[in-house]
C-alpha cells in the first residue's frame, strides 16, 4: 500500500449507497470522461469525502479499475452500485454535478468509471475529519503518498477501519506479484470486484467474444474460468468474454479452451441438441486473445476447467 486517495462526493450519492452494503462495489463515476484515473494502483484505499459544510470521510474502499462507459452501459453494468435507484435518477445526478452541457433525456454521454470493491461506510457520527491539509475547494480530490506525506499514519488509521484490523506499509513484498499482500486478500492487486471484472474483461477483449467474434454488447459477458464457488476470483487472467449462449455451454463443460489457447468442443454437444455447426467450425482453432500477455487466461484455471469440467460433460 503505497498511496492512498481522498475523493470528493455528495451527500445523495453516499448515504444511497451506505443503505445498501450488500452491493459491495460501487461506480465512483465523474461526470465527464476527459481524464483518466491514474492516482492509485489496484487495491490501494480510496475514500469518500463529502461536500462542505458536512465535508466528512464517510467511508471507503479499493480502487479496482477505471474504465469510460456510456451512461446507459454504465447502468446495465453496475445499477444501484452507481449510487442511484434507476437511470433516469442516475441521468438527474450526472445533470447536477455537470457545471454545463445538460443531458437531454435521449442522450448517452460517456462518463469515467471508478469502481471500488469491498466498500464500508462509517456508521453515523463515527466520520472522520478530512487529512488537514485537504482544501475545502477540491472538486475531485486529492492523492497522498504514504511513505513521504506528514498525514500518511493518519490515512493508514482509516485504512484499518475499513479492513477491520491493522496494516503496515511493506515494501518487502512487491505488488507485481499475485497473492495475499500484507496480509489481506482485499489488498490483493490483481483482484477485482465484480462489476470490474466485468469490464476489465469487456475492455481486455476489444468488446468481441473470444470464441465467435460477436461485437453484440447486450449479449457478451464475462465468464469466470475457475467459478468462483469453486474458489476462483474475479481476476482478468479467470476471465473470458463470451456471447451469452457460448457462456452457457462454457459452464456446462460442452466448451473448453486448452493450455494452448485452442477452441474444443465436445461430442456431446451435438449427440445431446442435434446442433452446434457454428462451435465445431472452429474447434482447434486459437480463440482472441487480449494484447497483453499478463491478461491471457491462466493455463493452471484452463487445465481444471478441461479436467473437471469439459471431460466430465463427455463421459455424462
């Protein structure tokens, strides 16, 4: 945990939120898509602060990811996780947090996407003063450095409030690395929540189904190679983005992709539905890849997908 951020929210957009801690995850969205967040690495805390004059930290999470949506994709991504209970609300926010430009009601612009995982908001009269040195007039918030900021003990303190127990800075274990970091798996940086991995996989993709090369949006998902009731997380390298019916078949092991990225497709497929020409086409055939390496799907979870999964489907 090197760095920490204090953003900048209203007081609608929190206590929705704080009403509903079953969510999670939720989209810290700014209004406008020109600037990209790049103040924090995956799983360094990120807090909320409000407006003045109540101009408290109301809570926080875990930075996960950002991504540009348009605001109709952002609402079928994460609904209430956006901090609004439909669209139009949603629409109604963005308009008065917008200083020009009012969205007319048939429009869809796109917005910047800040999701934060494993979110908890501080119980009422337990908030906590902003660091000292925050300005009253930031619109969006500030950034700290842990090691090198005189308010740094004081942000690690908040930190701990939201993890529920004490964390350190420790630089003797690198962040590149998956696996626990200092000591908890929230901190982990290659996980994800779950409306993040959704997108991460969405964007990792270019937005086309690995299999088919379908661009059609409202069928594409994100499908977890080692599900997640079996112990897998939401990481990009357990992700493949699939059109909806090949999703399906995925999970029920009539798919799998092998250790060397290529398509197979089960007998069963077509002794069961008399169908899948489609899927038999491309058997053998390398699925798309995302650019980077990092991202590819992990062959350890693609081994136990085939094994456990795809073998079992061709001797039910």
């Amino acid at each position: 945990m090197k760095k920490a951020w204090v953003g900048v929210t209203d007081g609608s957009w929190y206590r929705f939120l704080a009403e509903r801690p079953e969510l999670g995850e939720v989209n810290f969205w700014r209004p406008s898509s020109k600037d990209e967040f790049k103040a924090l690495n995956r799983g360094e805390p990120f807090f909320f602060k409000t407006k003045a004059p109540h101009n408290r930290i109301v809570g926080g999470g875990f930075f996960s990811g950002f991504e540009r949506f348009p605001l109709s994709e952002a609402w079928d991504l994460f609904g209430e996780a956006n901090g609004a209970a439909s669209l139009d609300e949603l629409r109604q926010r963005l308009n008065a947090n917008r200083r020009s430009n009012p969205i007319a009601v048939g429009d869809d612009p796109v917005i910047g996407c800040i999701l934060v995982r494993d979110v908890r908001f501080f119980p009422a009269g337990q908030e906590a003063d902003p660091p000292q040195d925050f300005a009253r007039n930031l619109v969006q918030g500030r950034g700290y450095k842990l090691k090198e900021h005189p308010e740094a003990a004081y942000l690690i303190r908040l930190a701990t409030r939201l993890l529920g127990y004490d964390v350190e800075i420790d630089d003797s274990k690198p962040w590149h690395l998956p696996g626990p970091v200092l000591g908890d798996p929230r901190l982990q940086p290659r996980r994800l929540g779950q409306g993040s991995f959704k997108t991460a996989v969405l964007e990792a993709y270019g937005r086309r189904c690995a299999i088919t090369g379908s661009r059609i949006r409202p069928a594409l998902q994100a499908a977890h190679i080692l599900p997640v009731s079996k112990g897998g997380l939401h990481s990009l390298d357990n992700g493949l983005l699939l059109r909806a019916d090949v999703h399906v078949l995925f999970d029920k092991g009539y798919l799998s992709v092998d250790q060397g990225y290529r398509l197979k497709v089960s007998p069963r497929l077509q002794a069961d539905f008399e169908d899948g020409e489609e899927l038999y086409a491309r058997a053998g055939q390398p699925i798309a890849l995302p650019q980077r390496a990092a991202d590819h799907p992990n062959r350890d979870f693609l081994e136990w997908h085939e094994t456990r999964i795809f073998k079992a489907s061709r001797r039910g």
